[in-house]
C-alpha cells in the first residue's frame, strides 16, 4: 500500500478507538444541558458517532446531501434544545464553510452551541479552523470550548504537534508575532 492510504486508515482506526471516550464525554455535556458539535473526517467514523449518540436524535452534515436536507439539519439544531438535538456531527469537509451554528439559537432564545469536540485529527489548520468557526461566530455571546481527542502515541498525536507547528508558523507569517 502507498503511504497517503496507509496514513489515511491509521487516522480512521484512530479515529474509531476514541468513539467510547468521545460518546461519554459528551453525554456529559448533554447531561449539563449543552449541545455539543462533534467534528470527523472519515465518512466511516462520522456515522459511527451517529450511531453512537442517541440514535435518531443526531444530526449529522456530510458530505453528500441536498443543499435542503443540509440546511433542515442546521435549522433543527438551531431551533431545538438538547433534549431534541443534543449533538451535531459534523464532516470536516463537508462542514467548512457557509454553516453558523448559533445564530438562529440567539433569535429563538436559546443559549448558542458552544462545545466543539475535534474528534479526529487532520493535517491542516484550516480544517480545525473551519470546524471552530461553525460556532465561533459574530452573533456568539458564550465563550467556545474546542477540544481535540488524541490518542497518545498514535498518528493523531503527530498530526496536532504537525497542526500546531504549522498555526505557529503562519502566525508569525501573517502577524510577526509567536503564538503558543
């Protein structure tokens, strides 16, 4: 096997063996009252968090659906609470950009979605960006929460130090300035 497939099954067996460590954590999220948005990459993975997380009660974006049943999905997670739409998986590809997730919540007297669980790794920065910025929006008014599940000695933990190296240096590129 060339070494892009082999990378990309390491980092979808990765991302399989956090799914009981990911799925407790944030049914603790949900048991404090808050919606969680959980972000994979592998299609594989994303349905396994579906599966996992309260059966038909998640939602998930992905790459492959109608512009209208992605949009119904993001207004369901916009317009319900926790007890209706507890968790939102989200493709990494397929969720990078035009999606805010908090807006409508604010219009409907929600509190805005604010914990975003990165639950496999990727390469880029741009990705985990794309993938925080889905909350991180103008409109938000509650602080957001990302954390990054990684298994230790695994290819995911190569793959955050590559994505942090890389935030590093385009910091400075772009600000002059180190970021930690």
């Amino acid at each position: 096997l060339p070494i892009l497939p082999k990378l990309a099954l390491l980092r979808e067996v990765a991302g399989h063996a956090k799914i009981p460590q990911v799925t407790e954590h944030v049914r603790a999220l949900n048991a404090q009252g808050e919606q969680v948005l959980v972000v994979a990459h592998h299609r594989a993975v994303v349905d396994a968090y579906a599966r996992a997380l309260c059966g038909p009660k998640v939602l998930k974006l992905q790459g492959g659906m109608s512009a209208r049943a992605t949009e119904d999905t993001k207004r369901h997670f916009n317009t319900h609470g926790v007890e209706d739409a507890p968790v939102l998986i989200l493709s990494q590809d397929a969720g990078k950009l035009g999606h805010t997730l908090c807006l409508q919540r604010k219009l409907a007297g929600l509190p805005e979605a604010c914990h975003v669980v990165i639950a496999e790794e990727s390469p880029s920065p741009g990705g985990e960006a794309q993938a925080m910025d889905r909350v991180w929006r103008i409109p938000q008014t509650r602080p957001v929460t990302v954390q990054n599940v990684i298994a230790r000695d695994t290819l995911d933990e190569g793959l955050y130090l590559l994505r942090r190296a890389k935030r590093r240096a385009a910091a400075v590129i772009t600000d002059g300035e180190a970021v930690d």
